[in-house]
C-alpha cells in the first residue's frame, strides 16, 4: 500500500511540476527548439531545476543498496551507446518537434487536452506497442552484418 | 510572460522531487516513456500497479491545478492538424521505447547521475527536435 501512495504522490509532483513550469504548453516545447525562431529558454530552466532535488538523491543513494521501502536501488547506468539509442532518440526528437510533446507532458494534459491532444496520445502508445516489433528487427539486422 | 523562467524553475524542482521520491522511496526511476510502454507492452509485470498508481497522480495533479483560475494557461497550444499528430506521436512512441528513455528517464533522471547515455540520447533529441522545427516549421511551414 505504501509503495502505491509513494508512486501516487510522485507522480503528482511530476504532473504538477510539468503543468506549472509550461511545460504542457506545446508553444514552449517548440519555442525552446526553435533555434531559428523566437528562441524561448523555459525548458532549460525546468530541466535544470529538475536536475538539482534528482543530483542530490542519486549522492545520497550512492552507498546504499535498498530505497526506503525495502527494494533495490537501480544499478550502475549501462555506459553503452548503441544504435537502438541513438536512432531512438533521434525518432523522439523528430516527433518532440513535430507536435512539442513528450510523454510525461502528454499524460499530464490527458484531463483538459481535449481530442486532438487524445489524437496524439492514441498514436503514442501504438507506437510504444509495436516497439517490441521495432527493436527484434534492428537486432536482426545488427546480428546479419 | 517575463515570469515564464521562474515557473520554469519552480516547475522543474517539483518535477526532480518527484523522481526523488519514486528513486529513494520505490526504488525507481522515474521515466515516463518506461511507465507507459511496460504497461502497454505488458513487461511492467508486478510493478504494474505502482506504474498505474504514479500515472494516476499525474493526470489528477495537472486537473486540480486547471481548477485554479488564472494560475496557468491551460491551453496546450497543440496542432489542429490529426495527421501531424499521428505522426509525431508514432515517432515519439517508437522512438522512447528504443532509446529506453525520453526526457524524464534519459534527462532528468540519467544526466543528473552522470550516465554517458543519458547526455548521448538527450544530444540526439534536442539535436534532431531544433532540427524537425526548422525543417517543419522554417521550411516546409506545416507547423
């Protein structure tokens, strides 16, 4: 039960975080990656405020081996860069511009985004679906050259 | 707005105390596209109910916060065009379920742990999002 109010209460603050910040205003996504543009700096004052709480719990899980409820830490990060990241990230990135949504900021906006934000969400998670599909194939196609 | 950078900011520590309290309480990381596509895909297993609970509270914070007026824009500024949205939405799914990551997980969480993946997928992004809007919106002018 407390693990259930604990991932509850995080996700409020992560909503209510992106919802405050502007974050779920696609304008300020897509004005931050408008170099070219009317640059705005928002995003990068919500990515480093988030950074700073984030820094200080990975220093204070550093040594320990269980969170407080008992269950293991995450692992060292796996240092790899391979191409499911890369060519991922770059597909992300691509559709990040295209609409100036992300996932947590789609998710927050589910209550009042009205239909075409719905229209988005739909295809996202159709798109999280066939993944599995996605990634079997750029293993194939790794593992025949 | 001139105050847009200080919402910013007090956004964002609302956003890393969050991912604070999912690592150091559940022993997790916070990583929305993680969240939602074990769920969809069905490898969330028995964290399925944590994952639901976290999404839960995200949907309903940004709701009662709508009921506050004047407090934010509520409009999400989002194109009218479905095709545009299909699109980006395909690309965003697919493209975080095969990084493992988007800006939550590889962003927030991983830069602030000093994971090489982390900064590698968060350059990819940014990179290839200032260059969709320049092509999409400079060039071909559809957005």
């Amino acid at each position: 039960m407390a693990r259930l109010v604990f991932a509850f209460l995080a996700g409020g603050l992560f909503g209510a975080g992106l919802f405050l910040s502007g974050m779920t205003d696609t304008a300020k996504v897509q004005g931050f990656l408008d170099v070219f543009g009317a640059w705005d700096p928002t995003l990068a004052f919500v990515m480093g405020g988030a950074m700073i709480p984030m820094a200080l719990a990975w220093l204070y899980a550093r040594g320990r081996r269980h969170s407080v409820l008992g269950s293991p830490l995450p692992a060292a990060p796996e240092r790899r860069i391979d191409r499911g990241l890369v060519l991922g990230s770059v597909m992300f990135g691509t559709g990040w511009g295209l609409a100036g949504l992300c996932p947590g900021p789609a998710i927050a906006a589910l209550s009042y985004g009205g239909p075409m934000l719905w229209i988005f969400v739909a295809a996202m998670l159709t798109g999280m679906a066939l993944a599995p599909m996605l990634r079997t194939r750029l293993d194939k196609i790794v593992a025949a050259e | 707005m001139q105050l847009d950078w200080i919402w910013g900011l007090i956004g964002g520590m609302l956003i890393g105390t969050g991912g604070a309290v999912f690592l150091l309480v559940n022993g997790r990381i916070m990583g929305a596209s993680g969240i939602i596509g074990t769920l969809i895909d069905g490898s969330a297993g028995r964290s399925s109910g944590e994952k639901l609970s976290f999404l839960g509270g995200v949907i309903l914070l940004p709701l009662l916060l709508t009921l506050i007026p004047a407090l934010r824009t509520v409009d999400t500024h989002i194109s009218q065009m479905p095709l545009v949205l299909v699109a980006a939405g395909l690309l965003v799914g697919l493209g975080t379920r095969l990084a493992n990551g988007c800006t939550s997980g590889h962003g927030v969480c991983g830069m602030s742990r000093l994971s090489v993946r982390g900064f590698a997928a968060t350059a990819c992004y940014i990179l290839a999002g200032v260059a969709s809007v320049a092509v999409f919106r400079h060039l071909l002018e559809v957005i």
